[in-house]
C-alpha cells in the first residue's frame, strides 16, 4: 500500500556532534609575558570560568576563540583588571602578580581595546591619545604643543595611520579602522608589552580590516605581544600564532598555528 501524499513525515535527528572536554592545553616553553593558573571566576552559583589556563608569550599572537558565552569575554575582562578572579594565580614575567583594577593591569603592561574602541569623539586626537596621562609644565599646566608634537610622531611612526595629518582633528570625523589605530598608537606611545584586541574588526570595512591585522603583524615584530578574540576563524588564521577555543568558561581546545588547520578549529569552535 502506497504511503499517503499528505502523509506526516518525522524529520531525521541531526547527527550527534560529541562536545569537548576541558584541557590543560600548551604549557609555555619559556616564560611567559602573562600566565594565569587554574582560574576560576564565579557570579554567585554560576561559574563564568572554570580551572582556566592561559598565557601569552613574548612575540606572539593569541587567538582567543569560542561562540557567544563561551567565556572569552569574561577571561579578557579579568586579565584587563576589571572583573578580578574569584580563586587561581596570575603571573608576570615569572613573578606571581595581583591583578584587581584596570590601572594595575596598565601598569602591568596590558592595554584593552574594545570594539567600541573608549575614545571620546568630541575631543582631538592628541587629547585620545594623553587622556589621563597629559604631558604638563612647570606650574601643572596641560603641554598643548609638547602633546600636538609627540602625537605627530605616534601618528607618523606607531602604526602608519594613513588620511590623518591634523593632531587636532575631533576623533569623530575618523573612520572606524583609524579610531583603531588611534587606540593601537596610544599603546605602542605608553609602552604596552601586551594587546587585548575584543572583536576589533566587527565594525570595519575590508579595507579597514587588513589594516588593523597589519598593525597586529608589525607590533609582533616591534615586541608587542596581542590576543584577538574573534568570530572570524579566516582573520584568526591570518594572523595568529595559536589558538586557544573555549566552552562553558573552560579551555577545551589549544594548538599552535602549525599544528592545526582551519577546519580543525572551525570544528572544535562548532562543538561549543
């Protein structure tokens, strides 16, 4: 008997994709410019990070990956200094460091910079660039030429930020890569051993895009270590030197760049 045209049809169960199990991952070789050991980092009964290792070397690219809520955001927010871990050990060039505020993790060396970039559009860039930190005279007086110059030399040397030759142009007439690139310059000036990169590319253009991964490139060559968190394995890729993936705060996946293969990853980042 022939089955019914209208007949109802129980759709197939998709295929089983197996999860992955937490890590220790890659212990570094040498020691590193950041380490942090089995951090834990609790919001009441909910564990945001659990028995976390990660580490940043001197040279190197960090690709910090996982889908939404996988706990990247929570990791870079403690190394930055603003949410600090509930238990576990962070370490400094091999020397165990506290790290609970924004400022200690500055003066540590760790700049954070955000998609939404923490500059103020109605204020120069030579004022972006000294916000905090300003450069005065004898009697406390802001520097304002001293400032202007300095900027002129960031700005023609840090990063190579090309259509920007006015120090005191608002930084809202800048494009969106070149407010990046403000926010990179400002690092490089200040001396920052380490970059945390928090989805920098989400809201620029492809042309804009390939020049903020030029600068992570040319900072590595300079000494200037970086973490790119990112949804985008294909920038990742381009880039990095290895990969960290996350799942449910916890490491479930580290290889180094020649190790691995972009649908390797691209695999382990689905199962989250």
């Amino acid at each position: 008997m022939s089955e019914p045209r209208h007949a109802l049809r129980h759709p197939q169960k998709p295929a089983h994709i197996p999860v992955d199990r937490p890590t220790e991952g890659i212990r570094p070789e040498e020691t590193p410019l950041y380490e942090a050991r089995k951090i834990v980092k609790r919001y009441g009964s909910f564990v945001a990070l659990n028995n976390m290792d990660f580490h940043i070397g001197r040279n190197e690219v960090v690709g910090l990956l996982g889908d939404n809520g996988a706990g990247k955001s929570t990791l870079v927010r403690m190394i930055s200094g603003i949410n600090p871990p509930t238990s576990g050990e962070v370490f400094i060039n091999g020397k165990k460091t506290d790290i609970r505020t924004r400022a200690e993790s500055e003066a540590s060396g760790i700049e954070t910079i955000y998609q939404d970039i923490a500059l103020v559009d109605s204020m120069s860039i030579t004022r972006n660039i000294f916000m905090g930190r300003e450069i005065t005279g004898r009697f406390g007086f802001m520097d304002h030429r001293k400032m202007e110059e300095v900027t002129i030399d960031i700005l023609g040397s840090a990063v190579q930020i090309s259509g920007i030759d006015d120090p005191r142009k608002e930084v809202g007439f800048l494009s969106g890569g070149q407010k990046q690139a403000v926010a990179i310059a400002r690092a490089v000036h200040f001396k920052r051993n380490i970059l945390l990169l928090d989805e920098p590319t989400s809201a620029l253009s492809v042309r804009e895009t390939e020049h903020l991964l030029g600068y992570v490139r040319d900072l590595k060559k300079e000494g200037t270590s970086s973490v790119l968190v990112t949804h985008n394995l294909y920038h990742a890729f381009m880039v990095c030197d290895r990969f960290v993936v996350m799942s449910h705060g916890a490491k479930v996946f580290e290889a180094r760049k020649e190790d691995t293969t972009i649908e390797e990853v691209t695999d382990h980042v689905i199962r989250t």
